[in-house]
C-alpha cells in the first residue's frame, strides 16, 4: 500500500508542478467589480481552467483514491480484510460517481450557460456538497460502525490487557 501511496503522491506532485509552470491563466485570481471597489469577480469561467483541465482532473481524482489509503493507515494490516477493503472500495467508487456528475454538470453549464437547482443548489455545487462530500461522510460511518471490528479489536483489547498485566507483573517485582 506504501508504495501506492507514494506513486500517487508523486504523480500529484508532478502535476503540480507543471501546473506552476504552466503559468496561471486570465483572470485566475478575479478581477475588479464594476459596482463594489472591494469586491473581485471571476470572469469567464471556462477562460480560467483553460490549460488546467488535464491537472485538475489527476489532482481531484488522486485525492478520492488516498482518503480510503489513509484510512487504512488507521487499520492494523491482520484487520485489513476483505469486508474493509469492499466498503472502501464501494464508498471511493460511489464517491467517484458524484465525482464525474459533478464534472458533467459543470461542463454542461460552461458550453450552455445554465443549470438545474438540486436540492436548493445549482447541480454541480450540489453534485459537491451532498454527492462527493456527502460520501466522504461514509468513511466515518465506516471508521465509527466498524471500530471494533477494524480499529480496535476484542483480540487486540486482549492483547493490549495482557501487555499491561505483564508490564504490572513486572514493575511489582522490580
């Protein structure tokens, strides 16, 4: 798994890094309102990631590939079992999903100008907030739920109690 993880950190890196050479496009930090002297604007959205689709797209996916790494860093390897490893893998792809709806959405509304409202929010914020946010959440309901069966386990708890009885046991002596 290290070695995953730190291929993946390194292609972040890499992207990052061209994306830095790349220059920053138009308008990337807004530019003054034409009403409010201390309010900035944004521009033409599709003008600001022109040049950056490509690195965005391995830094957004990347990232939903690590969380259930770190995870797992949490997880003693005997506890990293076939049921961990399926409800990782099931939240990262139900996480992806909303990932790509996110982007089809966005990209969507850069060729036509306009949206639908999800649930009080234009899709592709809504995609963000209840889709992939709202499966990260999982990994907590996973961490919470499974503690005792990954985290924490009754052989680990007895385990721990027996270490501590004999480092007892041993102090008494001394």
């Amino acid at each position: 798994m290290m070695k995953w993880m730190f291929g993946i950190l390194v292609i972040m890196a890499l992207t990052i890094v061209v994306a830095m050479i790349g220059g920053a496009p138009e308008m990337v930090s807004g530019g003054p309102h034409s009403e409010y002297s201390g309010m900035s604007v944004g521009g033409d959205s599709a003008a600001r990631l022109n040049g950056l689709w490509i690195e965005g797209l391995i830094l957004y996916f990347a990232t939903f590939l690590m969380a259930p790494m770190f995870m797992a860093f949490g997880v003693a390897e005997h506890n990293r079992n076939k049921t961990f490893w399926t409800m990782m893998g099931g939240v990262t792809a139900l996480n992806i999903f909303f990932a790509f709806l996110l982007i089809y959405f966005y990209v969507d509304f850069l060729n036509t100008g306009e949206t639908f409202m999800l649930l009080g929010f234009p899709a592709p914020t809504a995609m963000m907030l209840y889709g992939c946010w709202g499966t990260a959440t999982l990994y907590t309901v996973i961490y919470i739920l499974g503690f005792s069966k990954f985290i924490f386990t009754p052989e680990d708890e007895k385990k721990f109690e027996e270490l501590v009885a004999a480092k007892n046991q041993t102090v008494a002596e001394a």
